[in-house]
C-alpha cells in the first residue's frame, strides 16, 4: 500500500469517527442531547476536511474516483462497528452485522488488489474502430478484452 492510499484509509477512518460522535453523542452523554448545531460545527468541520482530504489522497493513489467512494464505505465499516460497541455496548456480532462487515472487507479488497488486472472503459476506449474492424493503436501492447 502506498503512502497517499494509507493517508486516505487513516483520514477516512478519522472522518467516520468524527462523524459517529457527532450523530451518536447525543445518545452517549446526555450532555449531548437538543445541539445539533454546537455538534455539527465543532465535529463536522473536521470530519468535512478528513473525508476531502481522504478523498484527494486516495485519488491520487487509485487514479480513479470509484476507489476512494468504496474505500470511505469500507473504512466506515472498520470504525462505527467498535465505536457502537465501546460507547453504547451494541455488538457487532450478529449474522447480519457480520454479513455486512465481511462484504465491506471484500469491497476494500477488490479496490486494492483487484484494481489494476481488470480493464477498465478507458482500456477499452484505446481499441480504435476504423473502417468496420478494431484496431489497437501501436502504442498499446495489450490484449483486452472488452464488453460493453
């Protein structure tokens, strides 16, 4: 993993949390409760500037915008699952739950490993179609296959 994809897991990872205590304080201390407002300013911001910088870095690291989108989704899945069970003692351990934390793993795992060794439109946008047959253009080497 490289240095901007591993800054974006850990900027989304702490945008996640900003964002579960600022939607679940109110639920954690009672302290929170009616201030929505002071709640969305003082942890949103942050979370705000995370997630957009999460969102640059994994950009940069993926070349692609669809990455990152999965990646925020799968981080999330790291973080809420253990800030639900420390602050309000919900576990995470139930079929359904598990379910949907195996599959967030799995889509993590496609956008790191699964990435480079699938074409993609662009790859497919290389084949050229001149005069009723397609034809690779001289500097692309590879064999793809496309359906669209």
């Amino acid at each position: 993993m490289n240095k901007e994809l591993f800054l974006g897991c850990f900027l989304y990872a702490l945008g996640q949390t900003f964002v579960w205590f600022e939607i679940n304080s109110q639920f954690v201390w009672k302290w929170w409760e009616g201030k929505p407002l002071f709640s969305v300013l003082v942890l949103g911001i942050p979370a705000g500037l995370c997630f957009w910088f999460a969102t640059k870095y994994s950009f940069q690291a993926m070349e692609e915008i669809w990455g990152p989108r999965f990646l925020a989704f799968g981080m999330s899945y790291i973080t809420f699952p253990i800030l639900a069970w420390w602050f309000m003692k919900e576990s995470m351990f139930t079929e359904r739950t598990m379910i949907c934390v195996f599959l967030s793993f799995l889509i993590m795992a496609v956008q790191f490993y699964g990435r480079n060794d699938m074409p993609t439109i662009d790859t497919c946008k290389k084949v050229v179609i001149s005069k009723g047959k397609a034809e690779t253009p001289p500097q692309e080497e590879k064999n793809v296959t496309c359906s669209l």
